[in-house]
C-alpha cells in the first residue's frame, strides 16, 4: 500500500510521510470551502496565511502541483485580487480532486 | 572456551555499561500552529530515536518551553496571526526564572520563511538560539539540517 505513489513522477511523497497523507489531503479538502467562504467575504489575510502554508507542506509532503497552487493563490491574496483567487481556488480543487484519486486509486485512502 | 568465556565476559561487561550509562534520548519539542508542518518536523526526529512533543498554539508551547525538559526546541516564528515566537520565549523565560524550574540548557531553531536578519530572539541564560532554517526547505536538506543538530547532541 503507498508504494505506488511514492514512485510516480507527478507525485513524490517521502516514504516516513505515506501514513500522513490521507489526513494530510483531508484537511486541506475541508480547507476548500472556508477558503471560498473568505473570499466571497474578502478575508485575504486568512486565505493569504492558509495558501502559504499550502504552498509550504505541498512540497514536503511530495505534491509540488498543489504547492504551486498554494504560492499563487497566496500572491492573488496579497494582491486582494478577487477574480485571481477565485481562479486559483478552482485551480486548488482540481489539483485536490487528482490527488485525491490517486490515493483512492494506490489504496492509501 | 577461555576465548569464548573471556568474550562472554566482555559482552557482559559491555552491556553492564551500557545499562549503567543510558545514551540519553534527546527531548525536542516542536512548536508550530500548522499541524502539518509540525508532523513533517516530527517525521525527521522520531526516526532518529527522539522524544518528539507538539505544540501547536501559543499557550501550550509557552506551558511546554517553560517546562524546562526540552533539548531543542524547533521554534516556527509566526505562530498566529497575533503571537511571534520571541513573544512566546520571553514569557517561559519568564516562567522559568519565576519558579525556578531545572531546565537544560535549550538549543533553539527557529524555523520561517523569514530571512535569519529578520529573526531575533530575547537574550536568556536557558537557550542558545542555535540556527535559524529558512523555509522552504527540500527534504533532502532538512534531513542534513536535522541530523547535523542532533550530532551536536551526541546522536
């Protein structure tokens, strides 16, 4: 179990990290949709600090599509930018959903 | 069989030492309002044999640094949008001088996307800001970072 996804090109989670990643994914699955609740109320600066932290731990826990997300996602925050969040935040849930598959289809969830 | 008897004793001897003399398990706590941050940082150190603790909010890291049983304490900077890390120092510093608390002697690593100018921590006898790791940081790196620490500790 886990293998798989540990040598895919797309994804290159560490093997000491493979047990995390179902909750690692899950919470940023239940992020999406206070994230879209922020933006609807213009709350840049919770979405600016939650996309840094994405951007962060997407790399280090092998997902570098979801970090890129996340550093775009906070730029389009730091610029209060609302149509770009709105498009970073589709882009977010898409790279989400892949993953998400993914580990559906390596049985790691 | 003298061979085998004297090699027998050895090992015994070997291991009275090493029940006498415990290598002592470094205590790190990691501070750090991200939980997944913090179970990335606990990932480098568990393995390596450390007791590993978890703060994960101002208050619980001030009530854990201010507890004195920690040996490094991997210090995340902004721990919310209100409260910076030297904020969090200064008040078990203050703890720990109020009650008298046996420590060891910290080692401090603080861990941001800030650049290490822009990281100061208040002056104590109980820690040594040790060295500041700037995020991000690849895990072939933090690999290196973590186990030249802990060689520092005799790991």
């Amino acid at each position: 179990m886990g293998k798989d996804l540990a040598c895919t090109e797309e994804y290159a989670v560490p093997a000491e990290l493979l047990h995390l990643i179902g909750g690692f994914i899950q919470r940023r699955e239940s992020e999406l949709p206070i994230l879209r609740a922020c933006a609807a109320q213009r709350g840049y600066a919770t979405i600016q600090r939650t996309a840094h932290n994405i951007a962060g731990n997407g790399g280090a826990y092998g997902f570098p599509q979801l970090s890129l997300v996340g550093k775009n996602l906070e730029a389009a925050a730091k610029a209060k930018d609302g149509h770009r969040v709105e498009v970073d935040l589709d882009a977010l849930e898409h790279v989400l959903q892949r993953i998400h598959e993914h580990l559906v289809e390596t049985g790691c969830v | 069989m003298l061979n085998e008897n004297a090699n027998k004793g050895h090992r015994e001897g070997h291991q009275t030492l090493l029940t006498k003399h415990p290598r002592r398990v470094p205590n790190i706590l990691i501070v750090d309002d991200d939980v997944d941050s913090a179970l990335n940082m606990d990932s480098m150190f568990r393995p390596l044999g450390c007791n590993v603790e978890i703060a994960l909010d101002p208050n619980e890291a001030q009530r854990k640094i201010s507890s004195g049983k920690a040996d490094v304490i991997v210090l995340d900077w902004l721990l919310d949008t209100r409260t910076s890390a030297d904020q969090v120092v200064a008040r078990a510093i203050h703890l720990l001088e109020k009650f008298g608390t046996p420590h060891h002697l910290a080692r401090i690593i603080t861990f941001s996307s800030l650049n290490a100018s822009e990281v100061k921590l208040p002056f104590s006898p109980y820690y040594v800001h040790a060295d500041h790791w700037q995020k991000p940081l690849r895990r072939p790196e933090l690999t290196r970072k973590t186990q030249s620490l802990l060689s520092t500790l005799g790991v």
